[in-house]
C-alpha cells in the first residue's frame, strides 16, 4: 500500500545509518559535545531527547553559506565522512568515540539559506532489542509508525509520534478526539479543512496537540501528536 511505501521510505535513512555503527555505546549524549562551524547559527533543540530507542542531543540551524560548504569544513574537521541525500535532505554523517554524529540539511530558495540539524546520537538499545514504536499510543488500525520521540526540558516532558496511515484526515481528527476524551481529556479547539486538521486538549496542566495533514500525493495522512507533562 501507498502509505506503507511512503512510511518504508521514511526510515531509509535511519536504517543507513544503524548498518554503518558498531555495537558498543556510551549513554552520555550532550549537545556540547556537537561539532559546530563557526559559520552557522544554531540553537539547541533538545539536550535530552530519545528518538526510536536512541539517545540524541540535537541543534537546529541555519546558515548563507551553501552545503558544499559544510562538506568542506566536516572533511577538514574530522576526515572521514559520509555523504548521501534523502528526498530533499542532504546528509553528512561519521562515526567518533562509538557515537554517531549527523548533519541533515536542505536549502530554502524563498530565503536562500541552508537550514537543518546537527545532531548526536548512540543506539544503546535499538540494535540489541526490537523497539516497539508508538508502544501505548492509540492509533487507527492502517496506522504505520514513523517516530517515536521523547525529550525533557524544563522539567516537562513531551512524547511526539509521528505515524502514517490510509484512512481519511476527518476519521484520523475524530478517532483521536473519542479515544483522549475517554480518558478525561477536554477539547480546546479544533480546526479542519481538505488538506489539513489541528486539535488541541487538556487534562489538568498537561496538553496534547494533533496535526494532521493530507499528501495528495501518496494519498495518505500524516498524523504529529505531542503530549506534553507539565
């Protein structure tokens, strides 16, 4: 089916990058420990986040200068490198003290800017157990799971799943309402049109934000769903 393909893509990439590291890993992943040109402007993403069983420190950036030019200083910085593409994203990506560093990005032409992620990361657990993504999170039958995502910061806790699937944007927004108010969550507001729905809930201080939008392209949904713990 359309939406499995399109899901089976999604994951190339990190399954490219699971075949090239080996098994022993350190579970001390900092966002200061990432590699950054002096030429980029970055912010910190999250320093504590687990994506698909794997530690991650991740920072978001942009810069002027092109991707040729983060080649050039990643070669020079560490030497040994690895370059691909993705659909749209460019990726570098090598492999120090048993933990494995990545540059993902892409390049904006409205603002003529290459933006993305640096991002550091080991695999303590995906590559010694199957990790069951989107384990407790409700779902509609066709669903396939793209992302399973945990972070802390500032004291709160966020899960992201981002997960794929046939049905249509409307029955996606409304499974999803019926399953949370069932747990005593209460409806803020929600929006809908062809291509694209948002709800937001609440239970107590914590929250819970559904995106959900059509790919007329594969003709399947995605679904962002983001419960944050205050």
């Amino acid at each position: 089916m359309k939406y499995l393909q399109s899901a089976f893509l999604k994951r190339i990439l990190l399954i490219n990058l699971l075949v090239i590291l080996q098994p022993a890993y350190s579970n001390d992943i900092h966002t200061n420990k990432l590699l950054i040109p002096d030429f980029v402007k970055a912010q910190v993403v999250s320093d504590n986040m687990e994506m698909n069983g794997m530690d991650l420190g991740i920072m978001q950036f942009y810069t002027d200068r092109k991707f040729a030019d983060l080649v050039s200083f990643y070669r020079q910085e560490v030497g040994d490198i690895k370059v691909s593409e993705f659909a749209h994203w460019k990726i570098i990506s090598w492999i120090d003290n048993k933990k494995l560093n990545t540059v993902q990005a892409t390049y904006d032409e409205l603002q003529n800017k290459t933006h993305g992620f640096i991002a550091l990361s080991n695999l303590p657990a995906i590559l010694k157990n199957k990790i069951i993504l989107g384990k407790g999170f409700p779902s509609l039958k066709s669903s396939e799971i793209i992302n399973d995502i945990n972070a802390t910061d500032l004291n709160k806790k966020s899960r992201t799943i981002w997960l794929s699937n046939g049905s249509t944007l409307a029955n996606n927004i409304a499974f999803y309402k019926k399953q949370f108010r069932s747990k005593g969550w209460i409806v803020e507001r929600i929006s809908q049109s062809a291509d694209q729905g948002a709800m937001m809930m609440r239970k107590g201080a914590n929250e819970f934000n559904l995106t959900v939008t059509k790919d007329a392209i594969l003709n399947d949904t995605n679904v962002i769903a983001v419960i944050v713990e205050k």
